[in-house]
C-alpha cells in the first residue's frame, strides 16, 4: 500500500468517533477510535477471535498470540497458509498473503507485551503431579525428554521458534497435543513435535495439559533468548545452533 | 440424477463419434525446437517468456498441492463432477513430464490430450488454452524443462459416474470443444487484439466467469456473462455488466489497478479472484495489463441477468435487529452509512459487490472474511474479520439483507438458507 497510504494517516469523522467508541464491538474498547496506517489497525480481522490485541480469545479455544516468540508465530502462519494446521476459517483468511507481510504480523503480535491474567488456583491431585513431572523431568524409560528442556526451564519459550507452555487454555493444549498425534497438526521437518507426541498416552495428555494450564504466567515473563542447553532433539523451523551437535546433524 | 437420464443416450447416439474423437490425432508440424528440446539447454530468454507466460496462465496454482513442492502437482480441485487432483509438471521420466515432447506438450494444451493420447478433463481449462499460439507454447516448454524434477505420482481422480469413463468426456468433447488457435481480428488495435489474446487464452478467465450448463461447458465463453463457480461457492460476475463486474465505464489506470494491486479507490478483488491476482495478473507487464483493460472495457455491454425475485421480506423486528448488528460489528470500518473508509475500507453503500444476484459473494465475504491479495503495490492490506464463527446463520442473513437494502442499495434480502447453502468449508 506503499503508494497509496504514504505517510497519510486515514481520520474518520468525530461522529463516527463517537459512534465507535459506543458500539458493542468486540475489539472497539481497546482499538485505536482512528482508522489509522498502522499494523494494529491491519489485524483487527485477527483480534475478533483473539481476543483485543491478542491477548487470548473470547473462550477456551482461542489461543494468546501476544508477545510469544516472532519466528514461532511467522511459522505457524505459514502453517495454517500452506495446510500443515487445519482451521478454514484462518487458512482462507492468509491465502492470498506472502511470507513478508505474515512475518510483520508475526512481529506485531511478538512485541506486544500484555500482562497474563492470573490463574485460578486448584488443590493438588495425582493428573497435576504426573503432568508437573512429565513437563518439569520427562520420562527416561520411554525416552521422553522433559518439555521443559525445549521450552525452557521457565515454560515461556525459547526465541525465535518455541512457544511458551504456560498462559494457554487446558482445552487448547489438550487440542493440539491429540492433533499432532494423529497428524492433523504438523509443523516444519523434522518435526519433534510428532516424535515427542507419540509417546504421550491420552492420560498423559490430559496431566500435562491440565498441569500447565493450572500455572499463572509471572509479570514480566517473556520467552527466554537461549536454550538453556542443546535441544535433545532437532526441530524444524528452530534454528540449527540450537539443537544438539548444532549445524552438524 | 437428471444429467444422468440427458447423459445416457447421448452416449448411445454419439458412439461414432466417440470412435472417431479418440483416434490419436498427431499434432501439426513440430518446429526444430521439439527435436532441439532435450538435447541443448533452451536459450534463456526463452525461459524468462515462458516463465512470464506461466504466470500469465497461473498454471502453478493448480499444479501445486497447498504446501506442496512447487509444480508437482496433487491440489484437489472440487467441482459437481466429483474431485480432480492436478498433475505433476515438473521433468521427473516417471511420474511428470520427463518423457514428453514439445509436441506432446501442445497437444496437452491445444486439444487437451495426454502423451498417451488419453482425454483430459476440462478442470484443466485446456478449452481456453487452445488459443495458445504453437510459439508460446513452446516458451512454456522450455521454462517447465528448467523445473527441478520432483518424483510424485498424480493422484487419480475421484469421479461420479458417468463422468468418470472416457466415453462420457469424448461425448462431452464432440460436443463442447474444438481446439482453435487465436485468430486476431484485423479491424481492432493491436492493444485489443493483444487482450482479446490473454484474455480468452492464457488468463482463462471464462473458466470462471462464463455461465456453465448442466454438463459443465463454459456458455459464449467469449460473452464473460458470469457464472457460478462450480463446488466453490462463489460466484464470478459479468465482465459484460456495469452492475457486475463490468469495466467498461472505468477510468482505464483503474482497471489497470485492480488487476495490478488488487485494490482501487472503490472496488477490491476478493475470494478466488483475489488468487488470480496474487498468482497471476499483479506480474503481468504494463502494457500487457493495458492491452487486457483495452479488451475488457472493449466488451459489449450486456444487461445483467434478471434478478431472480425472491419472496422474502423482512418484519420490523428483523430490520431493527438488523441494523443493530450492522452497528455492532460493521458500522467501525464500513461507517455508519455504508460509506467506507477512503481506500482502506470499502464503502457498502452503492458497491455492486454487496447487490449482486445470487448473493454467494457478500455471504462468503461476511462468513469468511477477507484480505485483499499482498501485491507490490498494495504489500500490506486491511483484513475483514471472518464471522463465520461469532454470528449465528439468522444473523448473518439479517445482516447481508441489512447492507443490501439499505441506503441506496435496492437488492433483494438473503435467507437462512442462502447463508447455509454457501457457507461450505466455513465453520
């Protein structure tokens, strides 16, 4: 829009200003009463769902897409583009746009620094203690390595390409683990994620979904900007100085 | 199970002809480049034209899976007649078209034949890439000869019977279609000539915007009436209409606009023809773009089709409903009169998008929203949010008929039903 929007930002009457503070809409609170040339103004098509500047949506399938590392969000857009993550009603919506513009709406919603709201506190039951185990220390005698050492050990993320665990609905996390397992999610080659989700039982789901769920995000989290130590395995779409043995494998 | 009652005894009648259309009719005089083809590299500006002529007829669309390896074919393509999945062009011997000729090649796009002389269906739109001159047929060879081999079988299609048997397509064929090479008319610019070319060759546009009869043949293809795409709930207008997707009273840099960037002062493409501008139209060259608006707004002026006259009214609690929703979820960006919002927002208001008959656009528009496509000179575009999810289907047709009936807008409401018979994959 270069040649169109140049340096003009687009001011609507002050009747429509008022009118739109005043409307029902679902993004109006929080949204920028001015249709303006910015990114955020670009992405209210996404925000509906997402819940006012991404910070999570209406219900508990809409996914948080605020401040999560920028190169995982980009490769998740070109996932859902390109048919690797199966949701209609996203993947039409990004047919017709190119990698660079989903990488400035990646870093979009990268930058964006919202405070998590805090989790309401459940008792203690034997699914939070096996989830909390599975995540925090893995299973060595199904070769499992802990979510943890991935994700980092705070369960944020890693920059540029690994999600936080932590912030995300119970249903959402529960979704995802069972779609990658029976293939319906896939994410770059060579997908980890595949190979750590066949080792997971439907009750192992359950614990570590419901585990992580039940954790309320410290203020201030961001993801972390290294691994700890190397990746146990090699993910596609994380760089490959990541990984174990690094460029070599 | 009509088209099967009008199918059977067509296939009876036309035996004859069937016999005579599958005799394996060798292709006219090969030029030295067919011989040449595989023995010496094709010469780079051949390539280059060939490349640019792929974008023209946005064959790697079709031809690449969603994710898939560029070219190798595998995307489902959904029509009434069953699903076909597209072939492998890239020069792997066994599985793509490393054993091909450039004879073989133009046969494929001239009279819609396999190497083995098997029929192609028509999903490949070969009815329009028949007026493909020899010349740029064989650029489009030579490009495709530089495409990494990639070794992946095509997928067979999955077919509702009959149209799953040869016999019914050689039917189809002696009845439809007869290949014919552009044949430029001497009396009109060499602009129009140049568009009527692109337009009715390459660009294919009459696969979607020529109406189509039972069987699935384009009607006066040349006509671009307007048709409704086939399994993909959208409609393509009338280029022959001003009330539809006409060009003909526009300034000429507009139409330039529109197909260049996708997006002008008060129009933007949408759905598949926002991919038609994303694959295709946005690479064209400058004058090549002028030659295709010459040709478009060159287009005899039709009247639209009749408007269909559905009785559906809406009661006074509806309309207040309505418009309520309109103010709650439209009225931001599309303004509280429909008046839009300078080049970002579309106005509602008098846009021939929102009137349109039968309403499969606006439906698909409000249930699955929309970017208008990234291109050069629109790189970063507004979205529409999808309310596919949020808006239950009585809503969403209340709405719809709210932006068509209102201010000067004069079409007729949407049903429940429409909004359910389009809403496909949309969920």
């Amino acid at each position: 829009m270069k040649r169109l929007f140049e340096s003009r930002p687009f001011r609507l009457p002050m009747q429509r200003l008022l009118l739109t503070c005043c409307a029902l809409f679902s993004f109006s609170a929080l949204a920028a009463p001015l249709v303006e040339d910015t990114m955020a103004q670009r992405v209210l098509a996404c925000t509906g769902c997402h819940g006012a500047e991404g910070r999570a949506g209406p219900d508990g399938y809409y996914p948080r897409i605020a401040g999560k590392p920028a190169g995982y969000l980009h490769n998740q857009l070109l996932n859902f583009r390109d048919g690797r993550r199966q949701y209609p009603l996203m993947s039409e919506l990004l047919q017709t746009l190119g990698d660079d513009y989903l990488r400035d709406m990646a870093d979009h919603f990268a930058a964006l620094d919202l405070p998590y709201p805090a989790v309401r506190a459940t008792g203690p039951n034997a699914a939070l203690t096996r989830g909390e185990e599975l995540v925090r220390k893995g299973d060595a005698a199904r070769d499992l390595p802990a979510c943890a050492s991935c994700h980092g050990d705070a369960l944020m993320g890693v920059a540029p390409a690994i999600p936080g665990l932590i912030g995300l609905p119970r249903d959402y996390l529960a979704a995802q683990l069972s779609a990658w397992k029976s293939g319906i999610r896939q994410a770059h080659t060579p997908d980890c994620m595949a190979q750590i989700v066949k080792q997971l039982s439907a009750v192992d789901i359950s614990a570590v979904s419901q585990w992580l769920a039940a954790q309320t995000v410290p203020a201030g989290a961001r993801p972390a900007a290294m691994p700890a130590r190397d990746l146990p395995l090699r993910c596609g779409g994380v760089p490959a100085s990541q990984t174990a043995g690094g460029a070599a494998r | 199970m009509k088209r099967v009652v009008l199918i059977v005894p067509l296939v009876a009648l036309l035996a004859a002809l069937v016999w005579w259309s599958t005799r394996h009719n060798p292709g006219p005089d090969t030029p030295a480049i067919a011989n040449a083809s595989r023995v010496a590299a094709p010469p780079a500006e051949l390539v280059a034209r060939g490349e640019y002529l792929a974008r023209a007829g946005n064959c790697m669309a079709c031809h690449s899976a969603r994710g898939g390896t560029p070219w190798a074919g595998g995307r489902a393509i959904d029509t009434t007649f069953g699903t076909f999945y597209t072939s492998n062009l890239t020069p792997d011997p066994d599985t793509g078209l490393g054993r091909w000729t450039a004879t073989d090649f133009w046969r494929a796009l001239h009279e819609g034949r396999s190497r083995d002389g098997r029929l192609l269906y028509p999903a490949f739109p070969y009815t329009s890439y028949t007026h493909v001159t020899r010349e740029d047929s064989d650029a489009l060879w030579a490009y495709l000869q530089t495409l990494p081999a990639t070794q992946q079988a095509s997928r067979p299609h999955v077919l509702r019977f009959p149209y799953d048997s040869q016999t019914a397509l050689a039917v189809w064929r002696a009845l439809y279609f007869k290949p014919a090479v552009f044949q430029a008319d001497a009396s009109q610019s060499a602009a129009w000539n140049r568009g009527a070319y692109l337009v009715q060759g390459l660009g294919h546009c009459s696969a979607c915007h020529a109406p189509r009869n039972a069987l699935g043949a384009s009607e006066d293809a040349d006509k671009l009436a307007g048709g409704l795409m086939a399994g993909q709930n959208w409609y393509a207008p009338s280029l022959g209409s001003p009330h539809e997707a006409g060009v003909q009273g526009w300034e000429r840099d507009d139409v330039i606009a529109l197909l260049r960037d996708g997006i002008t002062h008060d129009a933007s493409v949408a759905g598949p023809m926002a991919e038609v501008v994303y694959g295709s139209t946005q690479y064209l060259s400058a004058s090549d773009l002028d030659a295709m608006a010459t040709y478009l707004q060159a287009l005899p002026a039709a009247p639209s089709a009749p408007a269909t006259g559905r009785a559906i009214t809406l009661d006074d609690a509806q309309r207040a409903r309505a418009a309520r929703l309109y103010a709650d979820h439209c009225a931001n960006c599309h303004g509280e009169q429909g008046e839009g919002s300078g080049p970002i927002y579309p106005a509602l208001d008098g846009n021939r998008a929102v009137t349109l008959d039968p309403p499969a656009n606006p439906l698909r528009i409000v249930l699955g929203g929309g970017f208008a496509p990234a291109t050069q000179g629109n790189p970063r575009p507004f979205g529409m949010p999808p309310f596919a999810a949020s808006l239950s289907d009585e809503d969403i047709a209340l709405v719809v008929s709210h932006i068509r009936g209102s201010w000067s807008n004069a079409a007729s409401p949407v049903s429940v039903i429409d909004v359910q018979r389009y809403r496909g994959n949309l969920r």
